[in-house]
C-alpha cells in the first residue's frame, strides 16, 4: 500500500470513516524503545527538632522503557491566493505498558500564507521549546535537559488549549507567539485553591489562573548557515493565592508536622504561578561538529522555589555512521532554605526548612546510525545534588529507535 494510500486510511479512520478532502497527507511514526538502568538516592527534609528524616526512598532498578513512541498524520491543503489549510493530528503510543493515544502530543489546525505567515489552534510545541529545545540531543527519556537541566521541561515543552502565530522566514529571522486560554472548571481538590483546579489530567497548566490569558510565550530567532540564535520568553498570569497561603485552616497543626515533617506546608508555590522566564540560545552546526549553549533565567517551573539561572552545554561529533554526544548543565536556584509552617491554634508557625542549592548535570552518549531512519544508542546520564528536594541520581539507556 503507498504511503499516501495508508495515510488516507488512517485519515478516514480518525474521523470516523466519513468523507475525507486531502490535498497532501503524510502519515509518520517513530518507535523507541530502551533497556534503562536507574539509580536514585534518597531524599530528605529537617523536622522542627533538627532531625532528618527520610520522606523518600531512592531505589535502583532494571526497566523496558517507551521514550515518547508517536504516530501521526500532518497535511496541507492549497486554498488557492497563497492560502493553505494546514492541520496535524500526533498521538503517543506506549510499546511497552499500553495507554496509547491519550498524551498532549501536537494536535492543531490552522492557516497558513505565503506573505503573513500562520494561525494555528490546539495542542502545540511552545515558542520556547523551539528556541531552547536545540539542545535536546539525547535519545533517551532519562535525559536531564527534560527531567531536571532545563527549567522549561513542563511549560516550555507542549502547550494544549493554545494560539500560536508563526512569522514568515525574512531572511533568516523569525518570530512567534502563543497565548494559552485554559477556561474555567469547578475545584475538586479541597487541598489546593480552586485556582488551581486541572481541567483534565492532560492539561499541562490548572484551570483559573485568570479569566483570560492564563500563559502566553514568545520568541525571536535568526538562522544563517550553520549559525542559530534564539531568545525565548513566557509568563504566567496567574494570582499569587495569598489568602489561601495566610489560611492557618489550611496547614496541619505542629504536633501532626512533629510525627511526619513531610506535612509541613511551604507558603509558595513552584512554579510562581504570576511568575516569568527567559532563554537565550546559540548553536552552530557544520560538518562533522555542533554545538549550543542555553542560558535561562526564571522561576517557571515546578522542580524550584524562587528565581533560578540554568546555563547547559551540548556537544556532538559525527564521524561515518557514529555520532557521539555529550552536555553538561549547572542549575543555580535561589541558595538557601525554603522554611516549613504549621498551625498552632490560630497561627501559622515555622517549624523548619527545606535546603536546595546548585545541581550539577553530565550526560555522554553513542549513537550508531544504521540509516537515516534506524538507529540504537547507549547512554549515560548523572546529576549531582546538594539538596533537601531531590536527591543525586544516574541513568543507563541502551535503545533503538526507527523513524517512518
């Protein structure tokens, strides 16, 4: 069956076997799976006394490991006058423990022209993911740049709910913006501010942060050549839920945080959801060489409290079918502690902190390319950590992956 053929099919099957008008439609796919070796220490906090107690425990394991296996269609359709119809349905396929087609892979639809540029609506790549997301080299799922090296790994990833307009290319430069409108949805969490209600369990950003733009992006970039530069910037439009933070009926009492520290309450929030974030990115890539520098600066994203500075280092070199790969990160959140409460009567009191200081992240991998569309790779991953949130940790991945 040609491809065109197959991806018709598909098409028809998406939409319920009904009529289907494709001008140009492609149906593409990547499958990849790895064998990951994970190492994670442990975690702990201080309890009003001074103690340390352990709130988590780290653990080592073997594991069959999907990393981020899609299938998809994407198409265009010419309107005529220099517009075209342009639209991509992408759905996440789990090869080892099912839950296929339910993740925010991109789904959007939109206009394109050939003079102004494009419009698209749905679930998208955000604008800061593609200025800083040229240092995401790594094959495996246990990369750092997403999981810990890079501060936008949960809202400069994919955003749903999203508008984006994308510039035309004016010799090498370029920009878009995206606005996030997430809507409204009652609380069904009595622990959290109604504010922060998720609309479903897909969505990446909680529902009410605003009764209008809950988040918008933007970005600028030039490419010439081998060259690439990108600024990157996003911010939340959300209430700093004072009121619910300054509640003493919202913290357990001392003596409950005295038997278990870990139900200490923390008077912010990470990310600052009225918060905001920038990134500057710069690469070079000719011949057998590449690589980019990030630099990001901001306390939008969830593993922090408070601003925190992140600048990470890629470097690959290509020689026949080989590739090898290497990065190095330093994270710097604000130093310091990050104080406890608890409620006693109708006060709300310290009962201890929580440190977190600098991360330092490592990664070396190999890959070998059997063609342009398969190939396996090893893998190592490390991070350092001198902190009471998350402890050190390593990861082995030995994975193959083939494109189609």
């Amino acid at each position: 069956m040609k491809k065109s053929t197959l991806a018709l099919a598909v098409a028809a099957a998406l939409t319920g076997f009904g009529s289907v008008a494709v001008a140009d439609t492609t149906l593409y796919g990547s499958a990849r799976v790895s064998v990951d070796y994970n190492d994670l220490d442990s975690t702990y906090v201080t309890n009003a006394r001074g103690d340390l107690v352990r709130v988590f425990t780290g653990f080592t394991a073997w594991d069959v490991v999907n990393n981020s296996s899609r299938l998809g269609v994407r198409g265009e359709e010419d309107l005529g006058g220099g517009l075209s119809a342009i639209y991509q349905y992408e759905f996440g396929v789990d090869m080892t423990e099912g839950g296929n087609f339910n993740s925010n892979r991109p789904k959007w639809v939109g206009l394109k022209g050939t003079s102004w540029g494009s419009v698209t609506a749905g679930t998208q790549w955000t604008p800061y993911y593609n200025v800083m997301g040229i240092a995401d080299i790594f094959n495996s799922s246990a990369n750092t740049f997403i999981q810990r090296s890079y501060l936008g790994a949960t809202y400069g990833l994919r955003m749903d709910n999203s508008l984006v307009y994308t510039s035309p290319n004016w010799s090498g430069f370029g920009f878009q913006a995206m606005l996030v409108m997430n809507g409204d949805v009652s609380s069904n969490d009595p622990t959290a501010p109604s504010q922060l209600a998720k609309c479903s369990t897909d969505n990446k950003l909680p529902c009410n942060l605003s009764d209008s733009i809950d988040m918008y992006q933007l970005n600028a970039t030039y490419k010439n050549g081998p060259f690439f530069a990108g600024l990157a910037y996003m911010a939340l439009d959300g209430p700093g839920f004072g009121s619910f933070f300054n509640d003493p009926a919202n913290y357990s009492t001392i003596q409950e945080v005295r038997q278990n520290p870990s139900l200490a309450g923390i008077k912010y929030t990470a990310p600052t959801w009225d918060g905001d974030q920038w990134g500057l990115a710069l690469g070079y890539n000719a011949g057998p060489f590449a690589v980019t520098l990030n630099y990001e600066d901001g306390d939008v994203n969830p593993l922090y409290f408070g601003d925190t500075q992140n600048i990470y280092v890629t470097g690959a070199y290509t020689f026949g079918n080989n590739t090898i790969r290497g990065f190095y990160g330093f994270m710097s959140p604000d130093k310091g502690n990050v104080p406890t409460f608890a409620r006693q009567g109708t006060n709300i009191v310290q009962v201890g902190d929580l440190k977190q200081d600098d991360i330092d992240n490592w990664g070396l991998g190999y890959q070998y390319n059997f063609s342009k569309r398969t190939r396996v790779w090893v893998e190592y991953i490390g991070s350092s950590v001198d902190s009471d949130l998350i402890g050190d940790s390593q990861a082995v991945s030995i994975g193959t992956r083939h494109d189609f």
